[in-house]
C-alpha cells in the first residue's frame, strides 16, 4: 500500500523495490545539502553586502569559499584557508527550520492517527449496544 502523500523515495520503494529506493533517497539527501549550500553563499553575499553599508567590514578569509577558481578578495586563484561563516550560519537555520517543520508536521500526522482511532473505536463501542430505537429502524431499512 502506497501513502497518498509519498514522495519520489515512497514510489520508488513500491514499485522498484528497496534498492533503488536507498539510491534514490540518497540522491535526494545530496540534491538538498547542495541546493542549501548554494542558497547559502548566495545569501552569504547580500548578508556581507549588508554588514558593509552598516560599516562592519568582515575579513575576505571568512567571507569567501576556501576555494576560488578565480581569485578574488585579495586571493590568487585556488585553494586558500578560509571559511565563509556567514553562508554556514545560514545553512544551519536553514536546516534548523526544515527540521523544525517535519516534526511539527509529523505531530500533527499522529494527532490526526490518535483522532482517527478515537472515532474508529467510538463508531465500534457504538455498534455494539445501539439503542432499541435505533435498531428497529435499521431493521426497517434492511
């Protein structure tokens, strides 16, 4: 049985069976980290931007990537030590509200389990005392 909110992994696993599926859940995993990543050095150089017209000026060594292919901020091309804070902060509050939100809605699904199985057993204990009245007109309907 297939979830009617699945997602690529959930499909795959049905239909192509759990090897393909771990390949594809994987797949998935990377394609998040570097599209965050992107989103972060991205944003990394409006936040810099930023610091410099309020006159705080960060250091090029932990503003830039520890890589350049083509030089810039008083590096020569390559690889150089540095690391760009501002892009890995906003990579963790990135992740930190993604998982913020899974849990959130993964309460909510168990709250919505708990609702089900409450009205489930209501409709049970129901079934198995209705009133005289209540069964007469059942028999009509029969």
């Amino acid at each position: 049985m297939i979830p009617i909110a699945g997602s690529a992994y959930t499909y795959t696993y049905a239909c192509m069976g759990e090897l393909i599926a771990w390949i594809i859940g994987w797949d998935l995993i990377l394609e998040y980290a570097v599209s965050n990543m992107a989103v972060g050095v991205g944003f990394s150089a409006h936040v810099v931007d930023l610091f410099d017209f309020f006159g705080l000026h960060l250091s090029a060594r932990w503003s830039n990537p520890a890589f350049l292919p083509t030089g810039g901020g008083g590096y020569d091309p390559g690889w150089h030590f540095g690391f760009n804070w501002p892009a890995f902060i906003i990579v963790m509050l990135l992740t930190v509200i993604l998982v913020r939100g899974i849990r959130e809605s993964d309460n909510r699904n168990i709250d919505e389990h708990v609702d089900d199985y409450r009205a489930c057993l209501v409709r049970l204990l129901d079934s198995l005392q209705p009133e005289p009245a209540l069964r007469r007109a059942a028999a009509r309907l029969r």
